[in-house]
C-alpha cells in the first residue's frame, strides 16, 4: 500500500528534552547569530572568495598566529584534508588511542589518505611525550614508517581533558625531532585556551596545521578552520576540492562562525563550571565514578555495562546523555544547556543513576 502524504499536514513537532546534554553540537543558533547570519556578505566563495569567509578566515589565522586559515564544512573534513596533505599512503599515523580521529572519522585515514594509524596509550590518560617515545618502532625493513603525529586538544575521548602548553611542547619536540609534522585537532581547543589561560596562538606553535571548530562551544550551526603555514593550507584546499568541500555562498555559515568567535568564547568558563557542578552531583552515586572534568565533557563511568538502561531512564526524566560505550555516559555543558537548566535538571541525571544502577 502507498502512503498518503498530506501537503497541508502540520509538520510533526519533535518535543524538545528539558535538557540535552548529548553533545556541545546540539546548540541552536541564537536569534543574534541568525541575525547576522542573514545579513552576511556574500559572494561565490568556490570561484573568487566570499567576503565574509575571507573575513573569517583571516581572524582565525591571526588568532592562531598561522599565515593562513580556511574555511571547512566540517571538524572531519579538515582533519582528514590536514593529514592528506602532510602523510604519506603506505605510512602509520601516530595518535591518541582514544583520538577522534581513530573512532569517529569512520577510518577515513585509511580510506582517503591511505595510512594505517598507531595508536599511543598514555599512561595515565592523554598520552605524553614519553608515551610517544615508547610508541615510535624502531627502524627496519619490516616495519612501517611514520609520517605524521596528531594531536587533540581538548581530549573528547578523555573527558575535554586540557593538554597543558609545556606538555604539549614536549609532545611536539619528539615529533620534529623525528621530522615528522605535527596535527592538532582542537575542536575545542577555545576551551582549552579558556581553561587554562594559556593563548590560542601558545597552543597553535605546537603544531603544523590546527583545526578549531565553530559548531561546538561556540554555538554556530556548522564549519571548521584549518589554519598552517600559506604552502600547507594551499595544498589543504585542494583536498577540500578533492573531498566535495567547497562552499559557494559560504559567508552566511562563517557569519555564525564569526558571531560565535565575538560573542561565545569568554563564556566558555560558565559551561566549564556546569560541568564540574553536574560532576559532583553525580560522582559515587550508585558506584559511578566521574574524573573531574578539566572543561565542559563529563564521562560518567559506571561498575557494570548498563549505559543503555541509564540513558533512557535519563531520557524517560526529559534530560539526554549519550552512551560513550557499554560502561560509560558522556554528559556536556554548552551554550543552550547553562548552569541555571543543569542545576534544576542535573539531580534528574543522578536520579536515573540511582535507579539504574540500584
Ligand atoms: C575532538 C573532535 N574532533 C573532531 C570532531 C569532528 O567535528 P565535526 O563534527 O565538525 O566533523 C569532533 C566532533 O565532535 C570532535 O569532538
């Protein structure tokens, strides 16, 4: 039988939780940013440059202290673009096990750039530059060379764990000492910079190409920068072409980018401390434990594999959390979830704790 569509139906309304802690990407634009999302200047960005996307650009390489940014439609897509352009097919990648880049980017390294990736376990949680030393193999005929090493800061995986600046430097240090160029995922690297004081541009030194995204804490709807040296970031966006990336009119997504850059960045700190308040609410009820969190990422580990019965019962109490793995949730602050919403909500959270893990 063929269903019938009404053309005059009232569209389905998907109630909104009282709460959505799934992600910092669930944010909806706010009336301010749509506003100058619809006033942006544009122009054909593929063919000769859109103005405001230049103009975005242009602010995110200062900020970062690179020669030159451009404009992504995605956080993956300009990872993969970085590691395309800087490693070589028939090489390993040397990252964080629990980067980004290893779990969520669908094996594009392999797929798209042709490198296997080598995972580094810290020992302790990110790894360090000891770790990376113990994870380099020793040269020889039978093993497979490294061309690359990625960076994340701040670490999803690891709970929006902050990197500190010397860290990182040591980090770096290893890898040019071995000639091998450096990527940093900083999704969230505006938090990082706001956790810990340290600059954007301190940070952005440590590596070659740096990738910061607009679609998290900073509440703008969609993209990504990719900011390195003019010949890196020439040769990135030819990869951009390559991967079905180039935006036309695009400087009505960089206006949001933008506003979010203006106006969304000091705030920052407000979700750093929902998170911490959302981490002691919760932490030890019913054996869960919570690692305190350095931003806005809490991972809430639990004793036994019951992710699944914790969400919905979560969401049965109108708040989302997102399963992590069997064992562990991921809640996180952001701009459309503030302190006031997790602090008559957040109990809710504890609540279906209790009573899944009774
Ligand atoms: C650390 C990190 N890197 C990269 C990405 C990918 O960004 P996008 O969703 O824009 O592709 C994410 C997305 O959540 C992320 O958390």
């Amino acid at each position: 039988m063929t269903a019938v569509i009404d053309p005059n139906a009232a569209p389905a309304v998907v109630p909104l939780p009282l709460l959505d802690l799934r992600s910092d990407t669930v944010t909806r634009p706010t009336a301010a940013m749509r506003r100058a999302m619809a006033a942006a200047e544009v122009g054909d960005d593929v063919l000769d440059g859109d103005p405001t996307t230049r103009r975005l650009e242009a602010v995110v390489a200062e900020r970062l202290g690179k020669e030159r940014a451009l404009f992504f439609p995605s956080g993956s897509m300009a990872n993969q673009a970085a590691i395309w352009v800087q490693s070589t097919p028939g090489t390993e990648i040397l990252l964080d096990a629990d980067a980004h880049i290893i779990h969520w980017e669908i094996a594009a390294t392999a797929a798209l750039c042709g490198v296997q990736v080598r995972p580094i376990r810290g020992a302790t949680s990110v790894f360090r530059a000891p770790d990376l030393v113990a994870g380099i193999r020793a040269p020889s005929i039978h093993a497979v060379e490294p061309s690359m090493v990625c960076l994340e800061n701040t670490h999803n995986g690891a709970g929006g764990a902050v990197t500190p600046l010397g860290a990182l430097r040591e980090l770096a240090e290893v890898a040019r000492g071995l000639q091998l160029p450096v990527h940093l995922d900083g999704a969230r690297l505006w938090n990082a910079a706001v956790a810990s004081g340290t600059s954007l541009a301190d940070f952005a030194t440590c590596a070659d190409t740096v990738m910061v995204s607009f679609s998290k804490g900073l509440g703008a709807p969609v993209g990504a920068c990719l900011a390195g040296s003019e010949d890196v970031i020439t040769r990135a966006h030819r990869a951009r072409k390559r991967f079905g990336g180039g935006m036309r009119q695009s400087g009505i997504l960089a206006a949001g980018a933008l506003y979010g850059l203006e106006h969304h960045v000091d705030r920052l700190a407000e979700d750093h401390v929902a998170a911490t308040y959302l981490a002691q609410l919760v932490d030890g009820i019913g054996g869960a434990t919570v690692i305190r969190p350095d931003t806005n990422i809490v991972m809430i580990d639990l004793p036994r594999p019951c992710a699944d019965d914790v969400v919905a019962r979560a969401a049965a109490h109108g708040v989302r959390l997102s399963k992590w793995h069997n064992s562990r949730v991921r809640a996180v602050a952001h701009l459309d979830a503030p302190i006031g919403l997790i602090a008559e909500h957040g109990p809710k959270v504890a609540q279906a704790l209790a009573e899944a893990l009774a």
